[in-house]
C-alpha cells in the first residue's frame, strides 16, 4: 500500500462481528446510519442447504427496504452497529480473496461511512469502509417474512456451518457487547422467539 491511500478497513455486522477476518491490526465499533439489519438473505452455503436454505442477515438502504416490508414489525430502525476492521496492508489481496469466497452466496462490496459517537457528538469515525451487502436484487434477497415463520426456518435450519439459529444467538450476544447504545429490535424479537422454542422443545424431552 502506498503512502496517502486509505488503509483497507472492512466494515463486519454479522457473523465477521464474532468470527472476524485474518490478520487484523485494529478494531473498532460504529454504527451505520440509514440502513437496517434484517434475515432477509437465503444461506445455501452455510447455514442451510440449497433444498432447505437458512437464513442470514443482510445489510439494506432503509429506503429499499421499505420497499419490500410493508409489514415490518419495527419499521422505525435505521441504525446497524457492527465492527470495523483494518486489515495489515501486507496480506491485504490475500484477506479481500477470503471474504470474496466466504461472502459469494449473493453479497456485494460496497463503500459505506461508519459513525460513532466523539465528545459526545455524532460523525463519521471511519470514512469509505467496505461492507459486503446483500443488494435486493441478488438471488438469494428474500425480502420479508412474518416474524413467526422467519423464526421457524432459523431454529430449524441447519447447515455446513451448524444450526441457524446458533448464527443468530452469536450475533444477538455480540451485538449486545459492542456498546451500551447497540441495539436491534429485528435481531432480539427473533432471538426471543427462537429461545422460546429451545425450551419448549426441553419441556417436552
């Protein structure tokens, strides 16, 4: 990397929050603003099959959004808390060819700006961070699905990565500890819903 160029900074809001990328020299919290964080995306690959896909989360532009969720039980969210990582600039080729592989089933890299909060005012932190976003014209978008059914395919599926729904209960956790302002109304309603059926299915043991 030459002197001046941005550092390669990738910005992670799902499972690279608990399982991050390789050779990372810095992280750091942030949030994004105008977009939502939904499982809106199939996952053929990883948490699901190509018969029984599971499903991941996504990043989408609220206005898209809106869109496709005339029926979204929190439709006022449009903050995304994640982590952004700087990648050491001498394996910066071999971690983009990592994530290209890991994030094939329907991602797209974008260049996105990561807030936080400085002395207590609001500004972008990390200027043009990449972000691998699931865009809804990708094949595997789903668009939106009732909170019940949505959490029925999650606590179900299973894949080459494990159980869906330990996806989602890594994420929920993590998202938790990233700062005291995190939150996501989405991503908790399902774990909620998830953690419900794991002790129903206990009591009937």
């Amino acid at each position: 990397m030459s002197t001046g160029e941005l550092p390669y900074v990738v910005f992670g809001y799902g499972s690279l929050i608990w399982k991050p990328p390789p050779h990372v020299i810095a992280q750091s919290p942030g949030y994004l603003k105008g977009y939502v964080r939904r499982f809106a995306q199939k996952s053929h690959d990883h948490r699901g099959t190509p018969e029984n896909p599971g499903r991941v989360v996504t990043l989408i532009h609220k206005e898209d959004w809106d869109k496709f969720s005339a029926a979204d039980a929190f439709p006022d969210d449009n903050v995304v808390w994640g982590i952004a990582y700087t990648i050491d600039p001498a394996y910066e080729s071999e971690v983009r060819d990592y994530l290209d592989y890991r994030e094939k089933d329907g991602y797209t890299l974008e260049e996105i700006d990561i807030y936080g909060l400085v002395n207590g005012h609001e500004q972008v932190t990390i200027p043009k961070t990449f972000c691998y976003v699931g865009r809804p014209d990708n094949p595997s978008f789903l668009g939106s699905e009732p909170m019940d059914q949505l959490a029925e395919r999650i606590w179900h599926s299973v894949g080459p990565s494990g159980p869906n729904k330990e996806y989602l209960y890594h994420l929920a956790e993590a998202v938790r500890h990233l700062a005291p302002e995190a939150h996501d109304s989405h991503l908790y309603a399902l774990e909620t819903r998830c953690r419900e059926m794991d002790e129903k299915a206990s009591s009937q043991q």
